[in-house]
C-alpha cells in the first residue's frame, strides 16, 4: 500500500480549511440580506410634515419613481394604510419618551440596522425631531442626497420645534422653505451654511387652494347647522400649556360678549378636544361648537368670517385665501404676517373683541399687501416632485447631483 507524500498531505490540509473558511464567511454573508435599492425615502414623524409628504405620493407614483417612508410618532397614523411605509417600531425598539422629547436619540445599533436595510438615491426629511437628522446624517455618509423640507410658515431660527433636528444634523444637500421671505434667516443657520437653499412654495396652500374651488358656504352652513345670517369664526385650537391655562379661556370669555357670533372650534389633531368640551360647558356658551374632526379646517375656514389661531400654520393657510386672521399670543410674539399688517395680534380681551369688532362689525379689504406678495410660489406640488425626479436621473445617469440646475426658484434669485 503506498503512502501519500507528506506535501500532498500538507497540500490537502490546506485546501480543506480554506474551503471551510469561505463557506462559513459565506453563510456569514447570507445571514445579512442586501439593502434595499429605491428612489426616493421619505422621513416622517409630525403630522404637518407627513400631512406634505403624503399630497407629494400621487404626484411621484405618477413619474414612476420607487418611494418609501419611514416613520415615527404621529406620522405612523398618517401612513398607516399607506403603500411603501414603515413604522420605525416595527424595526427596531423605540426610546418610549419619543413623542414628547424631541431630543431623544436612537441607538446605534437601530441605526445601523435601519441605515443598512435600504439604499435610497435621495432621502427627504422632516425637521422635526432629532432622529430625522441622526438618520439623515448616516444616509449621507453612505452617499444619499440629503433634502430637507420645511413645512412651517415661520421663520427657521424663531421655531423651537426643529431646535433638535438643527442640534443633531451634520449638514444637508439642500434645503426647501415654501417662501423667499425665510431664505436669508435660513442661510444664517449653521446647519445650511453649505445647502442649496430653494423656495419650493407649500403643498397644504394648493390643497387649501382646491378646497375653496369648490366650495359651497351656503350648503356647508346648512349640513353644520348654522344660521346664515350670523357671523362665523373658526378657532383653532393648541396643546400647550398656555393655550390651556390662559388662551383658550380668554378667547372663549370674550365670545361670551359675542353671543351673535357663531364660533366653530377645532381641536389640535393630537388632542380630543375634552378641554374645549369642558370650557364651554363651564362658561355654559350656547354660541360656541367644538368640531369633533369629520370636516376639515380647510372647509371649516370656508364658510369663517375671521379665523382665530394660536401660533397655528391654519393662520397662514388662512391668509393664503385672503381671510381675516387672528393671532391670539402674548406681546413678543410676531411672525411676517403680523409685521407685514395683512394679521393681527391680540393678548388681552379687550384687544380680542377690538379686532373682531374690526374684522366681522367693519370689515374692510383695503389692504395693499397679501401673503401671496411675500414669495411663495403657486404649484408647489409639481415643483417638488420635478425637482425630485431631476435629482434622482442626475444621480443614476451622472453619479452626482446637479442641484443648482433644478427646476426650483432659487432663493439667491
């Protein structure tokens, strides 16, 4: 019987390990499934910003572009029937201290299983809470282009609520603001000293635009059960603790001095409106209807001579039709509305009943100047979602984004 060489042996030996060696690197490998390839990846997480992105879906799905959202919070209701998005918690666990600390940060693990699960081309993000950014941060080092959208009215450096998201984010590609007024406010913050800052105009006003098309007030008036011949004002209402220990008392007490006005409040989306049932009912105010959310504020403002807000985006939607507006707030507070005397402010009772005497007892339309002046550009919808659909061809058939050729007016215009 021959023996086999001690080479071969040594040979064999070798062969044999390497053999096991790439097999359990890669079976190490097909434990980890690829990430997901897709266009467009939508971060959402406040009701206002996913209330925006969910109007963009139709306008993309027409341009055949590969969507998906993921979400958190409020957004996870919005979305919930909505094709291509993800809750976050179905991923991976969540801080439970989320949805009112805006701070709160994921893990890095979650992040990195998040991070890896998809490769999208261009991610859009809200600017509401710290982990849109901390997400946002990571698609871009993996080479995303990184836009962030602006939902508010408001002033950038005047809004505590994107304080968080401009503590954690690392930079963005581009930012979009719905008008030319925000743009030299946004280009003095740290976080868009290297942006593409573009005016993009506002999905909501162009649905508020659709509303009021076809609009009926004397057949919305009778299926709310209003008298025709007495004036209306929409409230809307707020969350925070002002609004519940100060403002909405002192609207509701002044109505009282207003019997003939017929006051329809709404309750902010995130609350059930009990405080206002119970307001009204303690003030026992038979003027006053709280609106239990089955018609919208869009069609609610309608059939509104005045419309009476907090520090609410309903003002400037409101605006945006040419009503009459109302900011209920304390002296400090301004905002372009105000400034550019197409709003008013009020923080005593005295000043409310001021200005609804003014408003719905002599009302005038004398004013020179109108929120659509102030440079926020009509057909957001199909500036957006152009623009998005540039960014993505650029990106598969160039490899890098040419922002400053997009169809989008640029706030340096």
């Amino acid at each position: 019987m021959k023996t086999i060489p001690q080479t071969i042996l040594m040979l064999l030996s070798i062969l044999w390990m390497t053999g096991c060696n790439s097999l359990t690197s890669s079976k190490s490998v097909d434990k980890s499934p690829p990430s997901e390839p897709t266009d467009i990846l939508f971060l959402a997480m406040d009701q206002s910003e996913s209330q925006v992105f969910k109007l963009l879906l139709p306008e993309i799905h027409r341009r055949n572009l590969d969507t998906r959202i993921f979400t958190l919070g409020r957004a996870d209701t919005v979305f919930a029937d909505t094709k291509g998005a993800l809750s976050i918690a179905t991923m991976t666990p969540l801080p439970t201290n989320l949805s009112d600390d805006r701070t709160v940060l994921l893990n890095q693990n979650a992040v990195t299983k998040i991070v890896e699960s998809i490769r999208p081309t261009v991610v859009v993000t809200g600017m509401s809470h710290a982990i849109e950014a901390q997400l946002s941060n990571h698609f871009r080092e993996k080479g995303s282009i990184i836009i962030a959208l602006y939902d508010r009215f408001g002033l950038i450096s005047q809004t505590p609520q994107v304080s968080p998201w401009l503590a954690t984010t690392s930079g963005v590609d581009e930012l979009l603001l719905p008008g030319h007024y925000q743009a030299v406010d946004a280009g003095k913050l740290a976080a868009f000293q290297s942006s593409q800052i573009a005016i993009s105009g506002h999905p909501v006003l162009e649905q508020w635009d659709s509303t009021f098309l076809v609009a009926n007030p004397t057949q919305q008036k009778q299926r709310l059960g209003l008298d025709p011949k007495r004036p209306i004002i929409l409230f809307t209402g707020g969350r925070d603790p002002e609004y519940q220990q100060q403002w909405l008392t002192l609207f509701l007490r002044s109505m009282a001095e207003r019997p003939d006005i017929q006051v329809l409040i709404t309750p902010h989306p995130q609350t059930d409106g009990q405080l206002e049932r119970n307001t009204v009912q303690s003030l026992k105010l038979e003027n006053v209807l709280v609106m239990d959310g089955s018609t919208t504020i869009a069609e609610l403002a309608t059939v509104a001579d005045l419309v009476v807000t907090l520090k609410s985006t309903a003002g400037f939607q409101a605006a945006w039709q040419a009503l009459p507006v109302l900011f209920i707030a304390g002296e400090e507070y301004n905002n372009i509305l105000t400034d550019a005397g197409i709003a008013s402010r009020a923080s005593s009772w005295q000043q409310i009943l001021n200005s609804v005497y003014r408003y719905i007892d002599r009302p005038q339309h004398s004013e020179t100047t109108s929120f659509k002046m102030l440079g926020v550009p009509d057909h957001s919808l199909q500036r957006i979602t152009d623009h998005l659909q540039t960014t993505v061809q650029q990106m598969v058939d160039a490899g890098v984004p040419l922002l400053e050729n997009l169809q989008i007016e640029d706030s340096r215009q």
